[in-house]
C-alpha cells in the first residue's frame, strides 16, 4: 500500500479512529508518516507492517544455535 499523494510505503494507521462514520462505511483512516497526508483505505486491505509480518522468513538451518556461555 502507497500515499497516494508522494508514493511513499511509509504508513500507519491513524490514531483517530473515534469517528463512528468509518465504521459504519468499513473504512479505516491511514496517515502517511512522510507528508502527513490522511487517506481512507478499505478495512480487509492490509497494512505494509501487517502483510511484511505475515510474510516472515523461517530461520535458516544452515545456522547453528546460539548458546549462552557460562
């Protein structure tokens, strides 16, 4: 998901979710943490913090475990 005002990935979830009008419309209130513009975004698109969470990489076995030593 990207502002649509300057393309950028950088954006959060408005903290002003008080507004009974967006649930009421299954919108949710995103801002851009670049140029501070505030947009609405439908409630079943993802976030990019949500969807990068999502697609976390298992670790890799090829490492070894870390121990602590004593």
């Amino acid at each position: 998901m990207n502002c649509p005002r300057c393309a950028s990935q950088n954006i959060r979830r408005s903290q002003s979710q008080d507004s009974i009008w967006f649930r009421f419309v299954l919108q949710k209130m995103m801002r851009c943490q670049r140029c501070c513009y505030t947009f609405a975004t439908p409630l079943w698109e993802k976030p990019v913090e949500l969807a990068a969470a999502t697609t976390t990489k298992a670790p890799s076995a090829d490492r070894e475990p870390v121990t602590a030593s004593a």
